[in-house]
C-alpha cells in the first residue's frame, strides 16, 4: 500500500512540472532551433 501512495505522489510532482511547464511556453516553438540546425541550407563553398 505504501508503494502506491508514493507512485501517486511521483505521478502527481511530474504532472505538476508538466503543467509548469506549458505554463512558462516550454513547447510553443516546436520547430524552433534544434530543426533549424538540421534543415540549414547554407552553402561552405
């Protein structure tokens, strides 16, 4: 029984940094720089 109080409470912290998280923009800008650096079409020559 004890294991299953504390797997709610684990649940419940990572749901609440989770939803921190959306509150501070954290996934606004999907295609931001990390597809940027893959897509770059600038020529070295």
């Amino acid at each position: 029984m004890f294991l299953l109080f504390v797997a709610a409470g684990v649940g419940l912290i990572f749901l609440s940094l989770f939803y921190w998280a959306l509150k501070r923009g954290q996934f606004d800008n999907i295609e931001g720089p990390a597809r940027r650096m893959i897509l770059d079409d600038e020529d070295d020559d």
